[in-house]
C-alpha cells in the first residue's frame, strides 16, 4: 500500500500531518500482524487447505479461535470508532484497510466478530465492509468460494 500511495498519492491513504499519521500506523500495523496472524491460523485452514485438499490442523484453527483471535479483538475494539469508518481523523484510510481487509477472510472462514463482546468493533467493520470499493469485492470473493468451497 506504500508503493500504491506514492504511485496514486490521491487520495492518500496515510493521513498529511504527522501526529495523525503516526495514530494511524499502530493499527496498521497491529493489523497487518496480530490480526493477520490470528485470522490467517483459521482461513488457511478452513479455506486454503480445502483448496489444496490437504487436512486442516485443528489445534491451529483452535489457538486462532481461542487465543490469537481473541487478543487482537480485544486491542481493537479499543480503537474501533462508534461511529463512521474511520479508526484515525474521522477519514478512511491505511488503518481502516488493514483492519477491515483481515476479517473479510475471518469471514470466508465461517466466522465472524462477536457483537455481544466486541460491538464497537463489529459494527465498524459492517460499515467498512458496506463501503462500495468493500462490498463490491466482499460479494466477489463469496461468488468465487461458494463455487470452490
């Protein structure tokens, strides 16, 4: 996504004054790892390995499920707005894609936010996943692994 910002710097993704753009670089990067690494333990194995047709690792699903996934919701709920899509400066961007972008997997794994114990976080995440650019290739990807899945 840096490469994309400096290719097309409109709209900007990062966000201009320095302060903000720092706020927005934590969950970015929260996203692009711990959230990554929970969501990534499940949909390898529920979707990637069925694609495969190899076996898929229980305990892997089970310490996404019930160690890493939990850990990273509870960070991010925390920053989760109550309102809008975006986690810095009231402006979507960086911090909203890699937050956002992870739980469209966790949700082709046929599993989702639970509302009750996260509901900042969830309901942001319904709003950024109804955003046009969002939808639009959600809706996409759930055509592709119907088919495949």
């Amino acid at each position: 996504l840096s490469y994309l910002e400096k290719v097309h710097p409109s709209p900007s993704l990062y966000p201009a004054e320095p302060k903000a753009d720092g706020r927005a670089r934590v969950p970015e990067e929260y996203g692009d790892t711990k959230l990554v690494e929970a969501v990534g333990a499940i949909f390898f194995n529920r979707v990637v390995v069925k694609l495969l047709k190899q076996q898929p690792d229980e305990k892997r699903i089970a310490l996404g499920l019930n160690e890493l996934l939990p850990a990273a919701l509870e960070y991010l709920e925390t920053v989760a707005p109550t309102d809008g899509d975006a986690v810095v400066g009231g402006r979507f961007g960086i911090a909203d894609i890699a937050i956002a972008s992870p739980i469209v997997n966790l949700e082709h794994s046929r599993e989702k936010i639970d509302a009750a114990k996260y509901p900042k976080l969830a309901a942001y995440v319904a709003r950024v996943h109804a955003r046009p650019s969002f939808k639009a290739c959600i809706e996409e990807e759930r055509k592709q692994f119907a088919a495949i899945l």
